[in-house]
C-alpha cells in the first residue's frame, strides 16, 4: 500500500486539471482501474515538483495495484525501556528526532559509567573507543554529532566547543552528558509545549473536536485471546488416575485443568475422559476448567477465520430449491415499485467523497478520500464510468473486491472471538458508490415500508420507537387496557442473512436491477483478511452476510424488515410489529394473541434462515395477570428494561436506578473534559450538548430524583 506524501495535504483538495489519457484499456475493469490511478500519480508527481516538494518517491506510487497480501517485516525502533539508574524521557509524543537524540544521549551516559573504574581492561577500551566512535558518527545531527557540537556545545560551564577525536577523560565525558541533557530536556519541553498549542490551536479551528475528546475510548482491537473449555465429572476412578465427563469435551493435554480448587497436570486426554496426575479430592459433579491463551499471529488468524467461516458458509451446502418458499409465501406480500437508477453525475460523486470523513480509512488498494478530491475530473468520470460498467456487467476491477476487517471489542475485556465485531473497510471508491446508491436505495424503500419500520430509513430514529412504545403503554394504563409484547434480537445481524432471498425481497420491491447486479457483483467475489497487530491474515469467502462496513449492506437489512412487517401484518393483524436494524419487537392485546404471533416470528425466521438470541428475548405486560400466563412461553418477563438506549417501563411500578447508573457511568467524563485543550466556552457547550442529548437520551420517558441526577441541584 503506498505511503502518503505528508505534502499531499498542502495540495489542497480541488482536483489536478489533468487530461484524460486516450490509451486507457477500458475492456478489462481491472487494467482500466489502475491506468487511471497510474495517470493521477503522474499528474501528483508534476504537481509536487511544481510545488518544489521534489520528485514523488516510488514508497508513494502504487494505487489500484495491489491484487494480493504480501509478507512483509517492518520493524520500527521505539526507545526501550530505562534500566534502572538510567535516564528516562518526559515526552512520548511521535517525534524522530526526540528518539535519535536521546538514544545519544544513553550513548553518553554510558560511556561515562564505562570508564568510571580504576581499571579497565582491554575489551574495554576497545568498546571505549567503539562507543566515542558511535558518539561522534550519531544520525540527526546534520554533518554529524562533532559539527552539532561545534555550534551548541558552548555553554558557562567550560563544557569545550570542539569534540576530541580520541576518547575523553570521565571529567569531561560527565560535563558533556550533563550539558547535552539540559538540551535534551529543553527540546522536550519545545515538544511538549508545541503539542498543547497545535491542540489548541485545532480545537480553535475545528470546535468539533472538543466532542472526540470527550467520547469514550475506541473498541479495542484483538491482542490476545483466551479460550474457555469446562465439563462435569460423571466419575472418577482412582485406579486408572482418570475422570469420566458427562458430555464430550475438548480438553488439551499440554495445559493444566482446575478441579475441585486446584490445577491438576493432564497426562492424557480424550473427548470423553481425562487421566490426571493426581484425581484425589475430586468427586462427581465438580466441573473442570482449562484456559489456554493464544497471541501468535497464525493462531489468531487461525481462530478468527474458522469462527467467522461457520457463519459466512451457513448456506454454501443449501439445495436449489431452498428459498423457493420465500418466493411462493413472501414475496406475494410485499409492495412494489419501481425505481428509476439514474447515472451518477460528477456533481453527485464530488458531493459523496466530501462527505466523507477527513479521517476514513484508506482502501487496501491504497485510493484515499483526498486521492479522490485530487483527482482531475475527467479520471473522475472515468471512474464513474467503471460504477456504470459493475451495474451493466456486474464486474468490478480485481483491486476493488479486497477488504480488510478489524475486529473490535463488542464488550469491555473482550477475549473470545465470539466478543469481538469484525468491521470491514473496503475500497474507497466502492464505497462512495455504495453510499450513493445506498442512500436513493433507502429512500425508495422508506416510501414502501409501514411507519413501523425504522432502521436506517430516512427521517426515522431510534426514539420514535422508544415514544411509540411508551405512548402506547400510557394509554392502555390511562384506559386500563391490556398491552403485551416481546422483544427480540437477531445474532450476528448483518452476517447471518441470507443473500439470495435478501436480492429477491430487493427486486421484488422495485430496487433497479442494475443496482442489485452491481451490488452481487461486489459482495459474492470479496476476499476479505483479518487484521491484527498490523498483519494481514490469509483471504477468507463467503457465501452468507453482508459485509459490516458496505453502505448497502443497510438496504439488506431494511429489505429483511420490512418483509417482517408484511409477513406479521398478514398472519397476525391485531399485533403491531416494530423493527429497528436487529432489534425486533412485538405489541399485542392479550398473551393468546402475542402467542400466535411469536409462532409466526419463529416462522419468518424459519423461512430466512435468521438465529434469533433467545437469551435477549425477554416478553412484558402491563398486568400482573398476564405476567402470569406470559410464563408458558418459557421466555423471561421484565418489568422494566433498556430499550435501543433508553428506560422503559411495562408496568405501573418505576425505578429510578437504570437512569441513574447511565449519570453515574458519565464520571470518566469530568477528567476527559478537563485534559482537554479546548477553551472553556466549548467545554461548557459541548457538556450541554452531551448531558441534553447524549446519556440524558429519552430520559424524558423516566423518573428522575434529586439524588440520581447530578445536575439538579444545579437547575
């Protein structure tokens, strides 16, 4: 992947005035993808010289021509850590020359302590005079460390102004040291000092950053990852040193297991039984736990690849006919219209890429956001022009179907793969394309979809769901009408629906051929890696799912409820469905009806091959009666709960302690605000806007005490 030349930026982000090159290959999208990036960074490399920024380096060339991962080692020297009685730095900012200098002077201060002895012997002086030599010769000194010194060594100290060539007296050598630290510590303070005036000198010009100060910190990504296998002990038998498992279980040999409170050496194991090195204290019914970490690369690679696999291949055995149902029982019941895909002008796609993120991840075929804000408009509509290809062909260029995922934490401590969510980034121009025909392809379905249907849709919101809900609850309490419900959520959401029912519910309604073509055409061919710690795994495909990071993988999701919602108006009309993203709910009159309606939710998510978390599915009523028929369904029943971020309450009693358990989370927000270098008036808007809109969010449909909300003394 090319590197960004740090001059790049000072181009400005209006495009080149480039020509178009008539020799083009516009037969193969993969050739004509890359001679068009090839003719961009012809015309970057006049605009840099024009620029008198030099000649473009090759380590800055390279976009549209990555095809494949290559094994590479990159090894960047950070300062290790000080040994004990050595210096330690007060800056740990990125400054280069921060390191070389100190690592000179670590250089000096060991060469004093080196002739600090009475006597030295002869593999001594010989590092002595290695050390003076490495001391002299030392990098980021301009003509070298002698010439530096020449201009800075003078000081009122005596310290001398010229280096010697021969090694110096323990005298001199500390008075050196000592001196060259007060430079040390001088250019670290300059650092230090220049870094909070650029920070503030940013929040000054950009306001909105002052919000990223205060935002929690990013999801981490994968270090390590730890894998949990217990089973129950059935029986022991002394005799033999083994216990017998309940169920099979996959224990390893190499690691010790705990049972019965102590660790306990595996000599052999088998599914079924464990022969130990000691099985006194141990009875039936103790369970044993074995924990084994994983850090190297090809095992973490290892690990998320197969997990990632079961669900990305859920459907690669499915029979032809498999979906035929979803055709013949669905599909009937969806509204229809049709949707005109105009071409995508200029105009629109320069609108698209500066909308995007100053900060969005480049592709790995190496195009950036400013690569595309660079781009001269004719190379603009060239690429265009291969979108348009991709929607009449269905083919996009080789470089464009790579993308790398990044699996972050889901939860705090995250250690299994099943915690971590695998978001990945693709080529940036696939998604400018994907954003724009995601966003006419939204709007289109939010014309057919019931006022139900939320997610993703445009013009709705996660807190209408929560006020639609709780208006209803306050009139049937008002009216002392009964009210049921349950609440569902979908596992692994975008990666588990299907494809080709998803493209049949999308053309059913009207989505333009062109768009699924293209959309297919990109999805089903995707070679997508792993990365961690910097490295790249092998290719991983699959047949199920749509990529967590494409724009219309958002159209998916919408297509699959709003078929939900015409599936449970037909079967069950007294129920009102209401949908957002994985999020599923259900409203009813009574349990019966509630009853016959989960029936049919278990149906729908039958015919699509959906996994619904029974564990996150819980039902409510607003009376106690009904609670109480409400346990047939060996689902659990809540009183009160979090819904898409806010506190609902099914019932006549409140609480207050959600509520205040989301103000008491806001504590680590206090010190982020006050490290920040923003000036005090955007500290106090952007508390504002956080407490009115941010963990306050729909507090307005819950309880609040003087004592759980910090603000209200305040007024």
């Amino acid at each position: 992947m090319p590197q960004r030349p740090y001059w790049q930026h000072e181009l400005g982000s209006t495009p080149f005035r480039g020509e178009v090159p008539a020799e083009v290959d516009k037969t193969c999208p993969t050739n004509w993808y890359a001679g068009i990036f090839a003719h961009f960074e012809a015309e970057l490399a006049n605009q840099t010289e024009m620029a008198h920024q030099g000649p473009l380096q090759s380590v800055h060339c390279g976009r549209a021509h990555t095809m494949n991962v290559q094994t590479r080692s990159v090894q960047i020297p950070p300062l290790r850590k000080s040994w004990k009685g050595e210096e330690s730095p007060d800056y740990f900012g990125p400054s280069k020359l921060h390191a070389q200098w100190f690592r000179q002077l670590r250089r000096l201060q060991t060469y004093y302590r080196l002739i600090d002895r009475d006597a030295m012997t002869s593999a001594q002086y010989h590092q002595q005079r290695d050390l003076w030599g490495a001391i002299r010769n030392a990098a980021r000194f301009g003509h070298g460390f002698a010439h530096w010194w020449s201009l800075h060594g003078q000081s009122e100290d005596g310290v001398i102004s010229a280096l010697p060539l021969s090694p110096p007296s323990y005298e001199l050598a500390y008075m050196m040291f000592d001196h060259f630290r007060g430079k040390v510590r001088a250019l670290e303070n300059q650092l230090k000092w220049s870094r909070i005036r650029h920070a503030q000198h940013r929040r000054v010009e950009d306001p909105s950053i002052i919000f990223r100060d205060l935002r929690a910190e990013h999801a981490s990504s994968v270090e390590v990852l730890i894998d949990s296998v217990q089973g129950e002990v059935e029986e022991v038998d002394p005799t033999d040193s083994a216990v017998t498992l309940r169920q099979d279980t996959h224990f390893r040999s190499e690691s010790p297991i705990v049972l019965a409170g102590r660790p306990r050496k595996v000599i052999h194991a088998t599914p079924d039984k464990l022969w130990l090195e000691d099985v006194s204290g141990i009875s039936p019914g103790n369970v044993a736990r074995q924990e084994s970490a994983t850090g190297d690369l090809p095992s973490l690679f290892r690990a998320f690849g197969s997990e990632w696999e079961r669900w990305w291949h859920r459907h690669a055995d499915t029979i032809p006919g498999r979906w035929q149902q979803v055709q013949d029982e669905l599909v009937p019941l969806l509204p229809f219209a049709d949707m005109t895909l105009d071409p995508i002008t200029l105009a629109q796609w320069r609108k698209a890429v500066q909308m995007k993120k100053k900060r969005s991840a480049t592709g790995p075929d190496g195009i950036s956001r400013l690569d595309l804000l660079q781009l001269p408009d004719g190379l603009t509509q060239e690429l265009i022009d291969i979108c348009h290809f991709a929607e009449r062909c269905g083919r996009w260029p080789t470089q464009a179907l790579v993308g790398i995922i990044t699996a972050l934490a889901k939860v705090p401590g995250a250690s299994r793969v099943q915690q971590f969510r695998p978001i990945t980034v693709l080529s940036m121009v696939y998604r400018v394309w994907s954003t724009i025909r995601a966003r006419q392809a939204l709007s289109h379905l939010g014309r057919l979809a019931g006022p139900q249907v939320v997610g993703n849709l445009p013009g709705k919101t996660a807190g209408q769901v929560g006020f639609s809900l709780q208006r209803r609850l306050e009139q049937a309490q008002i009216y002392d009408r009964p009210l049921v419900g349950m609440v569902a959520d979908l596992v692994k959401a975008f990666n588990v629906l299907p494809r080709i029912p998803t493209w049949m519910l999308c053309n059913a309604m009207g989505l333009a051929v062109g768009l699924i073509r293209a959309w297919a055409g990109a999805v089903i061919p995707l070679r997508r890696h792993f990365r961690v710690r910097g490295s790249v795994g092998p290719a991983v495909i699959g047949c199920n799912g749509f990529p967590e990071g494409d724009p219309l993988s958002c159209v998916a999701m919408a297509a699959i409820a709003i078929g939900f919602d015409c599936w449970m108006q037909v079967h069950v009309p007294e129920c009102v469905p209401t949908s957002y993203v994985d999020n599923w709910e259900l409203t009813a009159p009574s349990p019966g009806v509630l009853g016959r309606a989960l029936n049919q939710f278990r149906g729908f998510a039958d015919l699509l091959a959906l996994e619904v978390d029974w564990q996150k599915t819980y039902t409510w009523a607003t009376h106690g009666h009904h609670r109480t028929q409400l346990k047939q369904f060996d689902l659990p029943i809540q009183l009160w709960a979090k819904d898409l971020g806010g506190c609902v309450f099914y019932g006549r009693r409140h609480t207050t302690g959600l509520q205040a358990a989301r103000f008491e989370s806001m504590t680590p927000l206090w010190g982020r605000l006050r490290i920040s270098c923003a000036p005090l008036t955007q500290k106090l808007r952007a508390l504002r806007s956080r407490v009115c809109f941010g963990e306050d969010y729909r507090a307005t449909i819950c309880l609040l005490t003087r004592r759980g909300c910090p603000w209200s003394s305040a007024g």
